[in-house]
C-alpha cells in the first residue's frame, strides 16, 4: 500500500512537471520571441516583493526592442502572456478590433463583493449598457457644474499650506495632495465635507489608505483570482477588505436616503446618479437613458473615489517634484498661470484653467514620466488572429500594452529621463505617433473620468503655483523610488519638498 501510495504520488509530480515544460514551450511552438520563464513565477518572480510592475515591464520592453518585434511572450506563472509594441498593432487591437478585447480581465465578484462590479472591471453587455449611461455624467458641462466644489476645497487646501509653513518649510506633499482629492471627491461624488486639513485621519482617507496600501490579498494571489475568477467567486473570495466595504456602502446608502428625504440638489455626480436610480433621465423631460440600482450607485461612487483619489494626487505630486528639480520650467509654469488669471479678472474659472496650456503640458510631461497605471491589460473575447501574422490568440488570452515602458523609449520621446513639457507642445504632439503615449488608455474603455481628474489636477495645481515656490530638500528622494506593492505608480517614500510663500 506505501509503495502504491508512493508510486501515485511520483507519477502525478512527474505529470505536473512535464505539463509545467509543456506549458513553457507555449510561445516557442508558435514562433514567437519570448524570454525564458523561471518556475513557478515565469517572469514576474519580483512583483510586489521586490518592486512595482513598472521597472520589471521597462526590462522586459528593453529586451524585445533588441530583437526589434512588434510583440514578445513572456509568463506569469505558468500562463501566456502578450506585449504589444507596434503601435499600429496597438491601434487595432485597441480600437478598430476592441470587440475582440473589450475586457480588462480585472477580478470582481458581484455577489460577494458588490463594490468590486463597477465600470472599470465589469464586462461584457453589462459594461456597455453602463458606460452609455455614465458617459453624459462626464461630458465637459457637466464637470463645469462641480467646479465651485473643486474651488472651495481648493481655498481650505491653499490656506493649510500657509499655516503649516508657519512650523516648517518643508512639506511631504503626497500626503497633502492626497487629502486635497479626498476632499474634492468627497464634495462632488458623495456630498460629503470630509475636512481631511483639519482631520487628516478622517473615515474617508483611513479607509481609502487600507484600499490601496493594505490589499486584502498578495500581487500573486490577486493574479491567481484574475486568472480563474470563476473559480474564486464560486469560494466568495472578495478583493476589498470587509471594513472598507461596509463603509462605503454605508456612506453611499446614507447619503442617497438623506437627498431623497430632504430633496437636496447639489450639482454633483451623485446628484447625477440618483436622477438615473429613480428617473432613466440626466434631466427632467430628457433623453431617457435607463435606470440604474442602488448597487450601481455604490460601485460607480466607490471606484470615482478610488480611481480619482490616488492616481490625481499621485500625478500632481509627481509634477511638484519635476517642477522643483527643474525651477525653469516651473517658473515658466507660474507665469503661465498669472498670464491666464490675469485675463480672466483673476478668477480661476473653467475656461480660464482650460487655457492654461504650458501648465497642461507639464502635466502631460508627468504623466509621461510616471504614468499612474504602468500597463494596459486586455483579455481575447474570441479566438482573434493578429493581422499579417500566423499567431492566433486564444479566447482569455491576455494581451499587454507596457506603457511606462513605451513612454521611457527614446525611439518615441527623446533622452527619455528629461523632463521637458515642450514634448507636448501642439508642434511636437502632431509629429509623434498618438499611440506611444496612453496615460488614459485608449478605445472605448479610455478612462471615463479623464477629463474631471484633469480638471482637478490644474485648478489644484494653478493655486498652488501662483501663491508658492517648491524647491528640492535635503529629503528629497532622488529619484524618486516607486511603492512595490501598490497598482498605482505612487511614491514609496512621499515626495518631500521644500516650500516657499511667495
């Protein structure tokens, strides 16, 4: 019986192997260049442990640019995985052929873990028919409505920064950005005064903090629910923390009893969801859309809040920080925007951040540099074969767009590590491929809320340039190191610099 035993076991550690090389053979017998995979992490044996998605996608482009291919193949763990590099290719599979990748392949559970089933991960039919929902809540009207809410926040957050200059010059401003776009979300997605100058440790930011720097599962893990999610919704497998999700369920169906109760109007998203839930219409008499449920409401308040908190205060941190190693451009920045206040009677209008072009293009410079999402991910709905090529990609099959990697390449952006705004220029923007620089993605899954977290990000930037001067300091991290464990490219270490009243 041992022996029998024993035996079993040889022979099922002997299978596993054999399929285990198989399975790494996979791009070899289909001809593609890929580079050789390590069991059990294939080439990823890195992520989250010892640094971000980023640096390890900028090695792997490295590598296939040698071979000058238009893609490669590469593993995690022992699944297949494509880049893509030509950006012809990357037009085409992106927009011209999006229906054969319309999905993201992000884990969400809807019975489970109801706030995890919002627009960014959802797919198929149901993301269609909310996307054509949602989209005329973002057109530029409409975030003109919320910009007095955007203002207010603005003021508190530029007066902080006077009084905290009073104790020291020096300023961590990641951590003060963050709650700027805490607050700001908090006033035009739940009508919410959150005070995060006042109560740094508010619910609203200690629970965003555990969203995004304590995840509920490992890089690995999260992978592993990617890969067989059907698998991990039949066992409830949930990506946010339970704390994290009463708490905006909580917020969510508090705030839509009050506004129904007591019939409060406030220009915002939220006003614009709840027009949705109980009407189809954005407007009285409107075009009727369709009906959205409370469920809807809490996912798509819960994912504006986390895609607007941290990647807008990431990127505007990150443009301090170029700004303060490169005085010229800021002060070229700063005058840009007293130019454009002075023009405008000195308000800080739509119209007037909307003309504030050389601000706009430091920030297009930035999210160059550091792009808040290093990848873009898409799954094959069907069997899809890339044009002028043999290779067929199989239903499920995961794509991989490495756009930090592609906008670190000096072939598209050259001497890569300077941080020069005239790159985009509307001169030099007409001479360059569009698709080398996809800091929002691009198709019809483009991120719905880029235009209100731009917005965000001049009104907050423009206050703050035309009343302070940033410099480096003797803590200023240089360069900047990335958090190894969190999606979005952030600072490990803050961005610390020194500030100055003007």
């Amino acid at each position: 019986m041992y022996l029998q035993v024993v035996g079993l076991l040889l022979a099922f550690v002997i299978a596993c192997f054999a399929w285990i090389k198989r399975r790494y053979q996979f791009w070899k017998e289909r001809s593609v260049a890929y580079i050789e995979p390590r069991f059990p992490y294939g080439n990823f044996a890195t992520l989250g442990k010892v640094e971000h998605i980023a640096p390890i996608t900028q090695r792997h482009y490295d590598h296939f640019r040698q071979l000058n291919v238009p893609y490669g193949g590469v593993f995690m763990l022992t699944s297949p995985l494509l880049y893509i590099f030509d950006t012809k290719l990357i037009k085409t599979l992106l927009v011209k052929d999006f229906h054969y990748f319309p999905n993201r392949g992000v884990y969400f559970n809807e019975r489970d873990d109801p706030l995890s089933a919002h627009m960014f991960a959802i797919e198929g039919q149901k993301w269609r028919t909310l996307r054509a929902k949602l989209s005329p809540t973002f057109t530029s009207g409409r975030i003109k409505m919320t910009l007095p809410l955007v203002m207010e926040v603005c003021q508190r957050f530029c007066e902080h920064v006077h009084h905290s200059l009073q104790t020291s010059a020096e300023v961590e401003v990641h951590d003060l950005l963050s709650r700027y776009t805490i607050d700001v979300i908090g006033a035009c997605a739940f009508g919410i005064e959150c005070n995060s100058f006042r109560d740094p440790d508010n619910e609203f930011r200690r629970y965003g903090k555990i969203a995004f720097d304590k995840l509920r599962h490992s890089p690995l893990v999260v992978y592993l629910m990617k890969a067989f999610r059907k698998h991990a919704n039949a066992l409830g497998m949930k990506q946010l923390h339970d704390d994290v999700s009463s708490f905006f369920m909580r917020v969510v169906k508090d705030t839509v009893e009050y506004r129904e109760r007591e019939q409060i109007v406030r220009n915002d998203f939220m006003d614009l969801l709840l027009k949705l839930k109980n009407t189809g219409r954005l407007e009285s008499g409107g075009e009727e859309i369709g009906r959205i449920t409370f469920e809807e409401i809490a996912a798509q308040a819960f994912i504006f809040f986390t895609a607007g908190y941290d990647t807008s205060s990431t990127a505007m941190s990150y443009t301090l920080y170029e700004l303060a190693l490169n005085p010229n451009a800021q002060e070229k920045a700063r005058q840009c925007v007293k130019e454009t206040l002075q023009k405008y009677d000195g308000k800080l209008t739509y119209e007037a951040v909307s003309d504030m072009s050389y601000l706009e293009q430091c920030i297009n410079e930035t999210l160059r540099k550091h792009p808040p999402v290093a990848i873009l991910e898409r799954n094959a709905d069907k069997d899809y074969q890339l044009p002028d090529t043999g290779l067929v990609l199989r239903r499920g099959q995961k794509i991989m767009i490495p756009i930090f990697a592609m906008h670190h390449d000096p072939s598209h952006f050259p001497e890569p590590e300077l941080y020069r705004p005239e790159r985009f220029s509307p001169e030099e923007v007409a001479r360059r491929d569009p698709y080398c620089y996809l800091p929002f993605g691009e198709g019809p899954r483009i991120c719905i809320g880029m235009r209100f977290g731009s917005i965000q990000a001049k009104v907050g930037l423009a206050s703050l340039l035309n009343r302070f001067r940033f410099s480096v300091c003797d803590r200023t991290q240089i360069p900047v190191q990335y958090s190894r464990t969190n999606f979005i490219l952030g600072p490990a270490n803050g961005v610390r610099l020194r500030v100055e009243e003007l």
